[in-house]
C-alpha cells in the first residue's frame, strides 16, 4: 500500500463516488482486506450510498469497522451532525452488528437525547 511502517494515522476511509459500485467491490474488497491485514488495530471506514441491509452480504463487510449508508439528501441536510450530511444516513459499528445480527449504531458518534 506503500505506507510507513508505523503510520501516524488511527483510521482509513474508503469514500466515493461509490465504492460498492459493482465494478468497484473487487478491487475495494481486496484493498479492504490488505489493509486490515497490515493494521489490524487501525479503523476502516466506509461511506456508501447503499443501505448496509442491501450490503451485509458482501465479503468486504468482514473488514470495515464502521459504516456511513445511505445516499445523501439534502433535504435532510445538518452541519450538526457528525460524520454524515444528511439525517438518514447511519454511522453503523459493523463488527457489533454482524456479531448481533441486526443494525447497531455506533452511538459514540450520535448526540445524546
């Protein structure tokens, strides 16, 4: 990937045009895979327009830690929010979701109510 050894960085983000695109996935899969692979301790995150129950199927799904679905809305648009533009996208903490089997929201990054 031609990154130090010790890179100064705590996450990896995988954003678009759309990296789940399906002449993307092979290739976004595997770039996925190196990284973890590389630095298991380092977060991968990904933003896509697709919704993570059209997606969780996908072999990439096994290597992201964190998950922006959704397509952006500006109708739905905030500068509060964090991470995301629009209020229906999701920030999903994907290894407590797939160990769960249903949706699990990362709710460190939501305000709390």
């Amino acid at each position: 990937l031609g990154i130090p050894a010790e890179p100064l960085f705590r996450s990896f983000v995988i954003l678009g045009g759309e990296p789940l695109y399906k002449h993307n996935v092979e290739e976004v899969t595997q770039l996925a895979k190196e990284f973890k692979l590389r630095f298991p301790d380092k977060k991968l995150i990904m933003f896509t327009g697709h919704t993570y129950e059209n997606i969780s199927n996908l072999e990439v799904m096994q290597y992201v830690d964190y998950l922006i679905d959704g397509l952006f809305k500006e109708e739905l648009y905030s500068p509060m929010l964090a991470f995301r533009g629009s209020q229906n996208q999701r920030i999903i903490d994907i290894k407590n979701s797939i160990l769960k089997q249903t949706v699990v929201l990362a709710s460190e990054y939501y305000e709390k109510s």
